[in-house]
C-alpha cells in the first residue's frame, strides 16, 4: 500500500501513460461534456487557474493496463494544503440536475444523474484499492468527494450565507455554505466509502475549498 504522500505521484504517472499530461487547470476540467454546448452557458462550472489531477485520464490509463472498459470516474483529484491527510475528488455538474421537493423544500441531484454520480463515486474508489494506492479503510478516513454544480442551476440559492464552521466534517475550522447539501435523503452504498460527499454550488467550492487545495504541477509527459 502507497503512503498518503505517494497516492498523488501515483495517480499522475499512470495518468500520463497514454501520451497526455494527467493535469489539467480548474476551468479545463470542469468544462462539462455530457451536456450540449448550448446547455453549457460560458463553458466551464468554475474558472481558475489552479491545476488538479485529471482522474477521467487516469480512468482511461487503468482500463487500458487492465483490459477492461473504461470505469465510470470523477473528473479531478485535488489535495489539501490545509490537511495533507485529506484528499478530494471532485465533480463538475454544468447541467441542470438539481431538484426541490414541493412538499419539503428539500434540495436534491435528480434521480437519474444520482445514479451516475454513485456509479462515478464507486468505481474512482474501486480504482485506487485495485491498484493498492488505498486501502478502504484509508479511503472512508481520509478521501471526501465535492460535486459542484452550477450557481444558477441551483433552485432558490442563498448567496453566501452560512452555517457554524463545526456543521462541516472536512474543515472544521471553514465556515459552510447554506446552500451545501447531499446526494440523495438516503446514503447510497457509494457514499459511505468516503468521509464526506458533498454538493455545493460553484461559489462555494471557489470561496471556502478551492483556496485551500494543492496545485498540482504540470510536468511534460
């Protein structure tokens, strides 16, 4: 098994075995391909210049060394500057996919593409405990998964108001936006691999966890 330090190199080199740099800036990976580019409305969920691992190439370098089709995968793989025993996944939603509950107010991602979400949570984690980057012991402990989504395709959100910093399990000394909330009103099996799953808005992720993530460097392949 890979110390925490070793589970970023890891992932980046074998990102990189099919010829591709295995990094890629905020705003390149979260530029969402499975909605129409007219949908897209000004192309990235989030612009910033800070570099993550691309887990969708790593996705496709590890069914290529196993033979298999290409898993379901986040999009990016940040660490925190903050904690080096956390790490993120990360996963840009530019689509309309969240939903309220008329009868509860109650703020939710779409039945179908929460399916997809669990299926891209479940299989990202089942990649790194195949290749022994992670055991999953170490993955519920220490990985927390973000899926952002766009502002203005989040019904009735509330700007920038807040919660006690304590409401959040991955920074506790970070305050938290109102407008977080969960995947489903019932934990799936994908979500309880991790420490935390997590959707927030794009003004959220880019003011309270985006700041506080490593950049990754990009290195010639």
């Amino acid at each position: 098994m890979l110390t925490l330090d070793e589970c970023i190199p890891y992932v980046l080199i074998s990102a990189q075995t099919l010829g591709k740099s295995g990094v890629g800036t905020v705003s390149e990976l979260s530029i969402d391909n499975s909605i129409h580019e007219d949908e897209q409305r000004g192309g990235s969920v989030v612009s910033d210049s800070i570099s993550q691992v691309d887990f969708d190439e790593y996705a496709r370098c590890f069914a290529n060394r196993h033979g298999i089709a290409v898993p379901s995968s986040c999009d990016a793989l940040s660490r925190s500057s903050v904690n080096h025993h956390r790490f993120f996944f990360v996963e840009y939603k530019g689509g309309n996919i969240v939903g309220r509950d008329q009868k509860t107010n109650v703020l939710s991602i779409k039945s179908k593409e929460a399916k997809k979400i669990e299926k891209k949570l479940y299989d990202s984690a089942l990649m790194l405990v195949k290749e022994k980057v992670v055991d999953l012991e170490t993955l519920r402990r220490t990985f927390a998964v973000l899926v952002v989504v766009r502002n203005d395709h989040i019904p009735g959100m509330i700007g920038s108001r807040t919660l006690s910093p304590s409401a959040n399990p991955v920074f506790a000394h970070m305050q938290r936006s109102i407008i977080e909330f969960t995947l489903r009103s019932e934990i799936g099996l994908a979500e309880t691999l991790y420490l935390a799953v997590k959707i927030v808005s794009a003004d959220t992720f880019q003011k309270f966890y985006l700041p506080h993530f490593q950049s990754v460097i990009r290195k010639n392949s």
